[in-house]
C-alpha cells in the first residue's frame, strides 16, 4: 500500500505526462475503486465497466487536480459520481418468461409501426410546448446522453438543481402530452 507521499509523487509524476506513474496509481487504488462502484450498482459486469471509465475520466483530468495530496479522495468522489449516473441510466431489471419473447417478437405490425411513430410525433410535440430551458433540460439528459455532472457545467448550475429541473420538465412534458392536442 503506497503512503500519502508516495502517492502525491506519483500523481505528480503523471501529471507531468508520465503514463507509467499514472499506471501505477490505477494499480494501487483500482480495487477501492472498484468496491466503490460494486457497492453502489451491485452487478461486478457494470462496476468493472465503471472502474475504468474512472480511471480513463481521472487521466483525462488529472493535470485539473490542483492539491495532489488530495488525489485519493478526488478519485473516489469519481467513482461515486460516475456509479450514480450508471445507476440512474440503467433500465430497471425485470424477470419474464421467455414465451413471452415469442410474442412482442412477432407483434410489430404496421399498425404498432404507425402508432409508434405518433408517440414519437406527440413527444416532439409536447417538446415544442415547453419552455426553453425544459426542453434543453429534457433534451441534454435523454438525447444527448450528458450525465448530470456534464449538465451542471453545461446550464451554470449545481447538481441538485438539474435534477429538480429534469424532475419539473417531465412533469410539464407529462401534462402537454396529457392535454388534448389540436392540429
């Protein structure tokens, strides 16, 4: 186990440019990592994927990291994050029978087709009635992919507020599509 002097060497070191340094710090903390993101997504598949998208992000922005000494802490506040947005992204796991598949398999239809594509218009639709900033809320999280970190530096605002504004627009999209459209 590196002590903190170690380490702050070693981050200094990578920050310089050296991969080898920054190789050896994902060695030595990748599996505090890792129990990091187990803890919070609870599937080894997804918390591996995780653990190295953190070590990929912390490359990208280790020469940002102004107090080294402090390098621990910052990559575990990494993990935490990125395992938040996995979890909050992730459709939720059913069970079904397999049979089941056979079914939704063959019923595309043209009609399930067509109404499909309503949906698609109705939302656009809705979309358009809302305001500006609910819509780029709705918008930067669901089309674009931009976790709620990336929103945040996006809109100016912190963390909090972008899920209460995500939480309100689908709320307000919810009642446009709720409302009868005329055409």
């Amino acid at each position: 186990m590196l002590d903190e002097i170690e380490t702050t060497s070693l981050v200094l070191r990578a920050q310089r440019g050296n991969r080898e340094a920054f190789g050896e710090l994902a060695r030595e903390y990748e599996s505090a990592v890792y129990s990091i993101c187990f803890r919070r997504l609870r599937n080894q598949a997804e918390a591996g994927e995780v653990t190295q998208e953190v070590f990929l992000r912390a490359l990208r922005k280790l020469v940002q990291l102004r107090e080294p000494e402090r390098f621990v802490g910052w990559l575990k506040r990494i993990a935490v994050r990125m395992s938040i947005n996995r979890a909050v992204r992730r459709p939720r796991e059913t069970c079904q029978d397999p049979e089941l598949f056979t079914v939704v398999a063959n019923r595309a239809s043209p009609v399930d087709r067509v109404l499909q594509r309503e949906r698609a218009d109705q939302v656009r639709l809705g979309l358009k009635q809302l305001r500006t900033l609910d819509r780029e809320t709705l918008l930067a999280f669901y089309f674009e992919g931009q976790s709620l970190k990336e929103m945040s530096d996006r809109f100016s605002s912190p963390v909090g507020t972008i899920k209460r504004r995500l939480h309100t627009a689908r709320h307000r999209l919810r009642e446009a599509l709720d409302e009868p459209q005329l055409v």
